[in-house]
C-alpha cells in the first residue's frame, strides 16, 4: 500500500456523471482547446479567519497517474446515458491521461477566501473530468488541516508547547479519511497519531494509551494499572477514570513511581484535572504527565488553559476528524479560460452569489514587519512588482516539475505561515477579516465579460 492506493491510482471513473457527458460533448465539439480550471473556497466558515492548503500530493499523484482501466470503458459503454455517443469517445478515454499543467500553492500554505489555491491548464477534456477528484482531496484535507492548526494554536495560547495526538480513526467517516486526517493533523502541528497504518504510510510517529475495556478485564483497577506497566514500563499511560477518578489517580503511586502519564477522558476536566496534580505530586510523581481526550476542540481546550487547567497533553479525534463547527468547505472548481491555439477567451459566471473572475491568475502576498498584511488577486500574466507569487508550476505536459517536500519540511512550513499570520486572524473565536484585493485589470476583465455576456 502506497500513495497511489490513497489517490484510487489515478482512477477516472472516481468522478461524477456529469463530468462524463461534458467530456463527450468536449471531445466531439472542442477539438485542440484547453480549458484553464481554477480551484477555491467561496467563503471562509463562520470563525475561520484563515485555511491551511493540504491535499496537494494526492491530488498530484492523482493527476500522474490518470487513466480508464478496460473494465470502466465498458461500464460506461452501458450507462444509458452514454449510449449514443459513440465508439470515438470510448477509443480516446481508453488512451486518456493527464498532459496539462498544474500550478498550486505549496502545501501548507496559509489563503483565504476566492483565491485560486490550483489551477489546471489541459485539453478540456483532461481538465474537466478531474473535478471531482480534485475537489475531495483539497476539501477534506484542507478542512482538517486548518481544524488541526487552530487546535495546535489554542493549545499553547499560554506560551507553553504541549503534545497533541490525532485519536480520530474510529470515528472518521471511511478509512481512507482516517489516513488523510493522519497526515493532514501532522503537517498541522500535532506529534503524531494513533492510526498505525498512516503511521507506516506516512512515517508518523504513533501514541497510544489503553482502553477502558482493559481495566475492566482484571479484578481490579490497580491490577490493571501493574500488568500495563508490567509489559510497557516506559512507554505506560494509565487511564483512571473508569470508575473514580481521583481514586483512580490515588492508586497511581502503587503501581509505580515512573509513569509517564495518566489520561483523563470524562468529567468535569478543570477542576478534576487539578485535583490530581495535587495528588500526583504529593505522591512524589512530579514528572508523571496529565493527558485529556474525550470529544476535543479548540474551544475545550482553550478553556481548559485559560483556567489554568495543569494538562500536559491532548488526544484530539471525534470533533477534528469531521470538524464540528465546520463539516464542511465551499470550494470549487470553475472554468476561467479557454485556450485554441493563440486564442484565448477569458470566462466568468455572474450568478447571485457565484460571481467569478476571468482568465487565470496569480496571487500576490505582501508582509509587513514580519507578518502577512494583505493579498493581491492578479492576472497571470499581469505585471506587478512586488509580494510573494504563491501559485507555482507542479507539473507541465504531464510531467512532474517540482520535488514534492517530505511531511517534515511541509510542517516546518505550517509552523511558519502560522507565525506570520496577524494574532486577530488566528483569534479561534472571532477572527478578523484578512484582506484579499484584486487588482485593476481583474475588475475591467470582469466588467467587459458582464457586457459580453449580456
């Protein structure tokens, strides 16, 4: 198992009809035009001041190893829909793959709201028929990548690092979200996971504790306690609050002096959690650590800090691997160009609400004293001087272009974009408005093609 069963190797057929029949009529009537895609989020959810880009090596090996496998050509020959269309079509998807070129922002790469984060440059069959693909492998792990960083930014609002640990596998939606949201939590911030397989995959370090069921498999809790550490007297976290907790904390001492830590999953977490560094330390277990989970988020946990809560550590799962307060991101995927040769038609759509800029474009990042002031929406080929280009060549004709970094140098970059980030954008509560401009030739472009239109 690799990366390429994370991105369905390539399968076309992980797509929606619709892209199927577009396409058909595409390649009959559209011969030797390329379409110029762009992918974004229309609005930022409600107390998100900032995304974190992620998903971009799926949907890079997604687009390299593209192709229709004899048994899909023969499914579709059988869709009803795709009756009529005729041998040509079935005959050119047989031998389809991606010849275009992506550009995208590097992964890990802080936006906001209707910036292009990708483009697609290809034959407009290529283009189109990516969507949907394209779309699941940015939402989702871009959704969880931005839950994460907002987590890892609550945690150590009082200036202190603690160790936070992805626990969603159990209740992810599918498997293969369970590895995404793995990885996605890494580059993020958090240490690690506690899903072995995107451990392997990704190189990950992984954590684990015990279960409830564990201690009550033995007569006693203190029995349980003893046996754990029996077998993994470096590595033992005990979990107390099957029965009792801060009984369960009073027994600690009797199993050992040099528990690494003891977990808290239940209770009024504040006040409990204090209760038992008193005893801990009074029990001469000073360096034995206090780890919480049970249905986290950034809010619980900066609650928890903001009290004073003596916690050493979280494992985050339920609520970051379906972001509970934002299940779900407004991105899209929409034609901005057509391409024939040396002519170019700039596209947009003027519907209430889903208005879009023509042509393909780039965006620009100012900073100021060290944090990101503002952005600037440009046409691609427009000439501005000055701020960061964020939009970079991935792959042309096909090929890959760009040495994808490894998870550590992209977490290296996440830490980073968060630090420049203004405090009042990261606020988890009500964050600030960033600023995103577009430029002179963006809004001329957009009226003439309103005019054209009508």
């Amino acid at each position: 198992m690799d990366m390429k069963f994370l991105c369905n190797y390539g399968k076309l057929l992980f797509t929606d009809l619709y892209e199927i029949t577009m396409s058909a009529v595409y390649f009959y009537e559209f011969k030797d035009t390329w379409g110029i895609f762009e992918l974004w989020v229309r609005n930022l959810p409600e107390k998100r001041g900032y995304l974190v880009f992620c998903g971009l090596e799926f949907a890079v090996n997604y687009l390299l190893n593209l192709h229709f496998t004899e048994e899909e050509i023969e499914f579709l020959k059988k869709h009803p829909s795709l009756s009529h269309i005729g041998d040509q079509f079935f005959e050119y998807l047989s031998g389809l793959k991606f010849t275009g070129n992506l550009y995208a922002m590097p992964e890990g790469t802080v936006f906001f709201e209707n910036e292009p984060v990708l483009r697609i440059e290809a034959p407009i069959v290529e283009a189109q028929i990516v969507e949907t693909a394209l779309l699941n492998f940015i939402t989702y792990n871009t959704s969880v990548a931005t839950k994460a960083s907002r987590i890892k930014y609550a945690s150590q609002i009082d200036g202190k690092e603690r160790k936070i640990v992805e626990f969603g596998a159990r209740r992810a939606s599918d498997f293969l979200s369970s590895i995404y949201a793995a990885r996605a939590s890494y580059i993020a911030g958090f240490d690690g996971t506690s899903n072995m397989l995107a451990g392997k995959i990704f190189k990950i370090p992984t954590f684990g504790t015990m279960a409830h069921s564990f201690v009550l498999s033995f007569k006693s809790e203190i029995e349980a306690f003893k046996k754990y550490i029996k077998y993994f007297p470096q590595t033992a976290i005990l979990l107390i609050d099957t029965y009792d907790t801060i009984q369960g904390a009073k027994k600690v001492k009797m199993a050992g002096k040099d528990i690494k830590a003891v977990r808290i999953d239940s209770g009024d977490v504040i006040s409990i959690s204090k209760e038992v560094r008193e005893i801990l330390d009074r029990d001469g277990m000073e360096k034995t650590g206090i780890f919480v989970s049970g249905d986290l988020d950034e809010y619980k946990i900066y609650q928890f800090i903001k009290n004073s809560a003596p916690i050493d550590g979280f494992g985050v799962g339920t609520k970051l691997v379906t972001s509970d307060d934002a299940p779900y991101l407004g991105s899209v995927y929409k034609l901005v160009e057509l391409r024939k040769g040396n002519e170019r038609k700039k596209v947009a759509k003027f519907s209430k609400g889903k208005v879009t800029y023509p042509g393909a474009k780039q965006i620009l990042r100012f900073e100021e004293n060290g944090k990101f002031n503002h952005d600037l929406v440009i046409s691609e080929d427009e000439d501005v001087k000055g701020g960061e280009r964020l939009l970079i060549k991935i792959i042309e004709n096909g090929n890959l272009v760009y040495n994808l970094p490894d998870l550590e140098n992209i977490r290296n970059y996440v830490s980073k974009q968060i630090l420049k980030l203004p405090e009042s954008v990261k606020d988890i509560y009500n964050p600030s408005k960033y600023e995103v401009k577009f430029s002179e030739r963006l809004e001329k472009l957009l009226a003439l093609a309103r005019k054209e239109a009508i």
